[in-house]
C-alpha cells in the first residue's frame, strides 16, 4: 500500500493545457468601445436630447410660420422658409448635444483615470481612437437620420397649403436630409477627437462650442472681402453647404462642403492621434 502511494505521488501532475494569450483584434476593440458607450447614463440622456431637439424644435418653427401665414403677418425673413428649412431648425440645438457628447465618450475616461486601464489592454494606442470616432460616429449618424426623417414629413404635414410646402419628391430633398444626418454625425467625430486633444471635457466642449457658433460670429466683423473668402470654409458653413436646399455664389456646393468639412474632421482626428501617441495618459 505504501509503495503504491509513493509511486502514484512521485508521478508527475496532469498538465492542463495553457491558456491562449490574447490577442488584441479591431473586432474587439470596437466591440469593447460599443459596450462601454451603452453602459453610461448620459449616452441614453444626450442621444435622447439630441433626437428631441431635432423633431420639437423643427415642429415649432413650423407651427409659427403656420400662424403667422395664416395670420397675414408673415416676416420678410420667413417669407423664404421652406418645409425642409423648418424641419432642420433644430439641427444647430442638436449638433450641440451630440458634440457635447463625442467630447464626453473620450475626455470622459481621462477624467476618471479609465483611459489607463484601456490604453494598458489596447497598447498600440491608436486603434482606441479609431474605434470610439467610429462607434459614436455611426450611433450620432443613425440617431440624426432617425431625427430628421421623422421630422420632416411631419413640418410638411403642418405647412401643406402654404408656399413653404414641399415633399420627398422634390429635388434635392432627400439629398438634403441625407446631408444632414452626415453633418451632425460628423460632429460628434470632431466631439470624439477634441474630447482626445484635449484630454478635458470643459476645454474639449468649449472649442466645440467656439468652433462652430463663435468663430462665425466674430467673423462677420471683419471686412465683407475677406467675410467671402474666409466664412464658406468655416466648419459651420461648409456643414450647412452638405444639407442646404439652394446655394449662391457665396456658399459652397453640397460635395464641396462635405469635403471641407471632412477636411475639418481629418484634421481634429490627426490632431488627436498625435498626442494619443506622443504623450502619456
């Protein structure tokens, strides 16, 4: 008996199998990024927002230039608006909310210290980036298209009649609301990068906010000659080029504009990439 347990004690252990390390895929990293995405609060809240923004306020400004044509005093300013016009008017409230949260979706882990956990499962860095511009990009694209496909059909119910009445067949409609839908999530990428730079959520929306509501502004102020060369490049006119009806010798074609306004966001994102990669978290 005892020497059947020494001879059954000396032998060697079973072996298990090693583990296989893991690897690191583009696969999983976006899906990582997906599910962290989902998991906050404020994805739900600001998505929500930014879908309500673009249907309330583009049934408002319908329901006034309703009763004001009805009423016979019709701005000089409204006497142009047409139903698509009126459905995107919520478009510069919702760019605000989605950008806001682009910037959150990176700054965000900076802020909390999470950026370490996620820069030491993903070392090459960069696929991070890639990843969240890209999962927050098409999410602010879906819910924007959702946005301005609903709310369009209902403005041009409340302005049928009226000479701001237009439908889907009209050309350059759907194009329009296409456009649309691209612009803002495009700025939701440019929110993502700045979020990035940055590595601040107030510093990240304050340049979101300057880039595209202020810097126009203190634009008009200079010289009408140099107002013409310069304001159709600004991020804010070559996004409102992609999604407007008509366009004049001051404003930028719809292909235009969407390349100038990729160029803006290549160029946060370039901006991003390089200090992701050069500095430490």
């Amino acid at each position: 008996m005892s020497t059947a347990t020494a001879t059954d004690s000396a032998a060697p252990a079973a072996v298990r199998p090693a583990r296989p390390p893991y690897k690191v895929t583009g696969r999983r990293v976006l899906r990582s990024e997906w599910a962290k995405l989902w998991s906050l609060r404020s994805t739900w809240i600001t998505l929500g927002l930014g879908l309500l923004f673009l249907i309330a306020f583009g049934l408002i400004s319908a329901a006034h230039y309703k009763s004001s044509y009805d009423g016979g005093d019709l701005r000089p300013d409204d006497a142009n608006s047409t139903a698509l016009g009126l459905s995107l008017f919520g478009t510069n409230f919702a760019q605000l909310a989605l950008g806001v949260l682009g910037v959150l979706v990176t700054a965000g882990e900076y802020s909390t210290g999470m950026i370490r956990s996620t820069l030491a499962a993903v070392p090459r860095r960069l696929p991070v980036l890639w990843s969240k511009a890209a999962v927050f990009g098409v999410v602010a694209l879906g819910v924007s298209l959702v946005g301005v496909f609903l709310a369009f059909p209902i403005v041009s119910g409340i302005v049928s009649g009226t000479p701001a009445a237009l439908s889907f067949s009209h050309a350059g409609v759907v194009r329009s609301l296409l456009g649309a839908g691209l612009y803002l999530g495009l700025v939701g990428v440019i929110g993502t990068a700045l979020g990035a730079l940055l590595r601040s959520v107030a510093g990240g929306i304050s340049v979101l906010v300057a880039s595209l509501m202020l810097v126009p502004g203190l634009i008009s102020l200079l010289p009408t000659s140099w107002q013409d060369d310069i304001s159709p490049y600004l991020p804010s006119s070559a996004g409102e080029a992609m999604f407007s009806l008509t366009h004049d010798a001051t404003t930028l074609s719809p292909g235009a504009g969407l390349l100038v306004f990729l160029g803006w966001t290549a160029l946060a994102l370039a901006g991003a990439a390089y200090r992701l990669v050069r500095t430490d978290a």
